[in-house]
C-alpha cells in the first residue's frame, strides 16, 4: 500500500515517525513524507522520501500569533480548566490550538490557505492508501477524504488535542453552557465546503489514533488506540573517538532539545552557572549544546566537554545519568537506554508529564521551573542519580513498562487491515 505521512516541519515531529516509516518501508510499502519545504532535507537525511508542499511557515511566529486570537481564546475558556492546570492550559492554548488556527482562519484573499490546497493536490495525483498525519497538522484528514484514503493520527506524545476536543464537544452539551456552537467546526467549514465536505470527528481526531504513549501516563481520550513502542530515532553520525573510549569516572549528558534550538530559545535554565559548578564534581559531562543555548564567555571546566551535537542513542548508552527538558524524543532515548534522568520540564506539552512518569517509578528526578529550580539544587539531585543504584533500578523498570508495547514491524499488519477497513476509493 501507499503510505503518506504529514507533518509539522520540525525536526522534533520528523523523527518521531522514522521508525515507523522504515518498518512500513521494509514490508514493502512505499512511504512518502510530506510537509512545509523547510523540513525537506531532513527528511531526507533520515532516508525518507520528502514530498515538499506549501509555502515555509515560521513555526515560533505562528505560535506567538495565536496569542491574540480570539476564536482560541474563546475555545480554550470553554474548557473550563481547573487554576491549577495552567501548565494545560499552556499546552492547549499555544501549542495544541495555534496549529489549527494557522491552517484554519481566516482565509487567505484568494480563498483557502495554501497548505490545505497543495497537500490536497498532492493526495489527488499520489492517490495514498493510507495518511498517517502529526496531530498538528490539520490539513491531512481533508486530504486524505479528498482522496478516499483512510487516515490515522501518529501521536508524539500525550493526547492533549484528543482530550481538548472531546471535553469541548461534552461542554456543548451542557445545559446553560457556552458557546452553544462547535467553534472548532466552524473555524473548518469554509474550508470544508470549498472540498465538498461535511465536518465530522474524524477531521480532529482521526479514523484512529496511533499511540506511542504509555499506557500508564495516557489520557482519557474515547477514541480507537494502535499502540506502538516509541523507538527512539536521534539521527545518523559517525561516532566520534572519544565516545569510542570507556569513560574513566561517570558520565552525564547534558541536552536541552532541538527544538529549543529553533523555536524557543529563552530557555531560564542557567547552564552557564551549571556547567560552572560541575568543574568540582567526580564526572565527565557532556554538554549538548549550540551557541544559542550557550551564553558567551562561559567557562568551561575540564571535565565538560561541549558538543553541538551526537545522537543520543550513541552517547546515552555510555552515561550514568542524563539532564535534560522532558521532550519526548530525549525521554524516549533516555528509556531505551536505561539511564536515570534529572529533568527540568518546560511549561506546556508534556514535559511535565514525562517527568513525574519517570520520578514515579523511581527512574528520575523531576526540579520544576520555579523558585526551587537552584544551580546547588541541581547538583545535588545529579548527584543522587550518579551516586544511589535505586535509581538505575527504576531506569530498568521504566523501560520495562515501556516495552509492553508492540514494535513498529509488529503494528504494520495492524495499519494495514485497518486500512482496507477505512479506506473509500470511488
């Protein structure tokens, strides 16, 4: 079968889907990805086929955007969160819900947004069988209807668009509550109506829903799951000398995330001051960081080491603990590696959610991003993990619980009849 992936043009949504992508590849499906072209070569360098369509899109300024939009905002107060679920908010808020505005509304003079036009045109010519999309990426489930192929979303974490949507759609009907209209619905219908096409649940939250997530950590979302392990993919380079080398004292890695390189860069951890402090400890550290993430005229101690980049799944393997931000791909690295991990979760996403997952099962430390977050509180929690064998013991059970999961090759023949169930061709 054909098998079109669409997504976000961030390189922290791309590799993500590799996994699965190659599994597909190797049971002899043809793949395609498609996206903003500003994501082309990495596609590629992941050794995927790019389907460039669209117009480049500044992912940071469309979030930053969304902040003054109305229509979110009235959406997202509909929800009715709890004052003490402002990092949800967040989440929903800027992250979940900038994407559909920026597909979505308003329309463009001439009559549509682009994105949903090209990849619309594309579906027609390619004809997929299957569209397996980024939660993000709206405009998919309109191409994959225009085309008559079956279409799933591919989550990279917890289903935190799913559950908004399916708590918006029970407030609708609450007597007395508002809005009393699908605002969703409606920041679709021009849209929609251009194709052809009615609104239906299908359009948000997909046919089903491929699911990396943990059973343990997953959202209450009513909607038809496909579990898959989440196979870390961190990249292709040649190992470098040192790394082939046995560390002579324990070694931590330290990575704040691709995605902060590009997008948010404001970060308030202070790694100057940490990397500082680190010069007295008995380690090796392992800076992963770029000229963004790190300030000039920092000093670097002789037991750091500062890299722009290594793919975690060479480096993990090799440490004894790792500190990092709660992304996904970092946390899944981390997991299959076996390595306790010192997180600092951002606001929003979850970030948050992926470090009480590990603290809970004993694999890590979580320091929130507040008055508590401290250079001297940090060392001390890294140190622990270094130090307590607890610690490696939870690692060991984290993964453990991750991998009840199926592998991407043991979900393929699972897409594959679901497929021909869902599939339509005229």
């Amino acid at each position: 079968m054909k098998v079109l992936f669409a997504i976000i043009p961030a390189v922290a949504h791309l590799h993500p889907i590799v996994p699965l992508a190659w599994a597909l590849q190797s049971a002899g499906h043809q793949v395609r990805v498609a996206s903003h072209p500003g994501i082309t070569d990495a596609i590629t360098s992941c050794g995927l086929t790019a389907v460039p369509v669209g117009p480049e899109v500044d992912l940071a300024s469309s979030v930053r955007a969304a902040a003054d939009n109305a229509a979110l905002e009235r959406i997202t107060e509909a929800l009715a969160l709890e004052p003490a679920d402002a990092n949800l908010r967040t989440a929903l808020r800027y992250y979940m819900l900038a994407p559909f505005a920026n597909y979505y509304e308003p329309p463009t003079p001439s009559g549509g947004r682009p994105m949903v036009d090209a990849l619309t045109d594309f579906t027609r010519s390619w004809r997929p069988d299957l569209v397996l999309w980024d939660p993000l990426f709206f405009p998919a489930p309109v191409a994959a209807r225009a085309c008559g192929a079956a279409h799933a979303r591919l989550l990279w974490g917890l289903d935190h668009f799913g559950w908004a949507r399916q708590r918006f759609t029970e407030r609708l009907n609450l007597p007395g509550s508002s809005p009393h209209e699908d605002l969703m619905a409606e920041l679709m219908r021009p849209t929609l109506e251009r194709f052809g096409q009615e609104f239906s649940e299908e359009l948000v939250v997909g046919q089903w829903t491929v699911d990396p997530t943990a059973q343990r950590i997953r959202l209450p979302v009513d909607v038809r799951h496909v579990p898959v392990r989440w196979v870390p993919y961190n990249g292709a380079a040649a190992v470098p000398d040192w790394l082939r080398r046995a560390p002579e004292r324990p070694r931590v890695c330290l990575t704040l995330g691709v995605s902060g390189r590009r997008f948010f860069a404001d970060d308030p951890v202070p790694v100057a001051e940490l990397l500082k402090a680190t010069g007295d400890l008995d380690i090796e550290l392992i800076a992963t960081l770029d000229r963004t993430q790190l300030p000039d005229g920092s000093w670097i101690p002789g037991n750091v080491r500062v890299v722009d980049y290594v793919p975690l799944n060479q480096l993990l393997p090799t440490c004894s603990a790792v500190v990092h931000h709660g992304g996904a791909n970092t946390f899944a690295a981390a997991v299959q590696a076996r390595v306790p991990q010192l997180m600092i979760p951002k606001e929003g996403g979850d970030y948050l959610d992926h470090a009480r997952y590990a603290a809970e099962l004993g694999a890590g430390i979580c320091v929130p991003r507040d008055g508590r977050l401290t250079v001297d509180g940090l060392v001390d929690a890294l140190m622990r993990l270094v130090r307590e064998p607890a610690f490696r013991g939870g690692a060991d059970a984290l993964h453990a619980d991750v991998a009840q999961a199926p592998t991407p090759d043991q979900v393929v023949p699972v897409l594959a009849k679901l497929t021909e169930e869902h599939r339509s061709r005229s």
